[in-house]
C-alpha cells in the first residue's frame, strides 16, 4: 500500500455511478432491524498529492463469519461504541480472500489499494427509535474514526443517502486518518474532484 498522504481526491463520474447504484440498492432493501450495507475498496495511483481513483472493488462482508471480526465486534466495538455494534448488519469487515483477490488485481495493473468507500443512510430517520440520537451523514462517525485509523488507508470516503421529498439524494465525501501524533485530531477532510472525461 502506498504512503502517500494526498490531499485531493480524483473519482470519475463511473465510479460515482457504480457506488451510488449498489448503495442506493443496498438503502432501498433495508428495515430498521437491518441496516443497508455497501462498502468497496478503491484502487489508484497517489501523484504530487492527489490520490486518483482508478478503480473501485466491492467486496464481501465477512463481519458476521470471520472469528476475528466477530470478536473484534462483540468485544472492543461494542463497548466502545454501544450495542447497536452487536447487530451483524452493523459495520463492515472486508473478506480476507477479496482483500488478497483485489491486492493482486491492483498489483497486477500498478496500482495501490488506496483506502475505502462506504455508504451512511439517513438512519437518524429510518433506523429503530433507540438510534435516532446521533445525526448521520457524509461526516466520520467515531466508528468510521475507528476504522480510518486502524487500517490507516490515506482515503476514506463515505457515502451519504438521504431521503428528501420522496426522492434519494447523496453526498460522498473523502478523508484523510487521524493523526497518529494527537490522539484527538479530527481526521482531515480531503478535496474531492470529479474528472471530466
């Protein structure tokens, strides 16, 4: 994986589509007892500090399967970030055979996995009533902060869908992990920019 901090964030408008499209299949599935999940892997180059996105790679949840990520849910992220965690539906835990598939595909044509896309619904409105307190949107959540600075990928991208008047609408923003140096420091928004083809 590249080292690379960008600063920029370059998608096409492919990519857009391909995300939205599986999200907005994944929000339009869901109940309040199972919360849409969507999560891909995005492939690319960093150059003079903008990570261009190439590719993106969806991949399967292994979050209710792999020993280790039920564990890691059960135990650490349930306590640390409520019992919500407790629900399979809940998060998201790449498949250790995609993650190796996909590491070969983008070696195999020079590329990096650069980091993560995943989608935020608006389950502040039609999730269960005991989850309603804390507003979602594009914005890390401190499970996303979580996740951002353990995998350490210089791109995190989220999602965000929201039902406005009947009609699903989204915002996607990118950012960077939090600082390693200050345990506290908000994890930096990254520019995002659509390429014109």
């Amino acid at each position: 994986m590249t080292s690379a901090h960008p600063h920029t964030a370059l998608i096409g408008f492919d990519f857009l589509k391909s995300f939205t499209s599986a999200a907005r299949s994944a929000y339009e599935e869901c109940t309040p007892e199972e919360p849409p999940s969507c999560f891909a892997l995005l492939l690319g180059t960093v150059e003079d500090g903008v990570a261009h996105i190439a590719e993106v790679e969806f991949a399967t949840n292994a979050r209710a399967s792999d020993p280790t990520a039920v564990a890691e849910f059960s135990g650490t992220i349930a306590a640390c970030f409520g019992a919500a965690y407790r629900n399979t539906r809940r998060g998201f835990w790449c498949s250790s055979k995609d993650l190796l598939r996909i590491q070969r595909q983008a070696e195999h044509q020079g590329l990096d996995i650069l980091g993560s896309v995943h989608m935020h619904p608006d389950w502040h409105r039609i999730g269960p009533p005991s989850e309603r307190g804390l507003t979602i949107s594009e914005d890390p959540t401190p499970m996303d902060r979580y996740m951002f600075d353990n995998t350490r990928y210089p791109v995190n991208m989220i999602c965000y869908l929201e039902s406005i008047g009947g009609k699903l609408s989204s915002a996607l923003a990118a950012w960077g992990p939090p600082s390693e140096e200050q345990a506290d420091a908000p994890c930096p928004r990254l520019a995002l920019r659509f390429a014109v083809d």
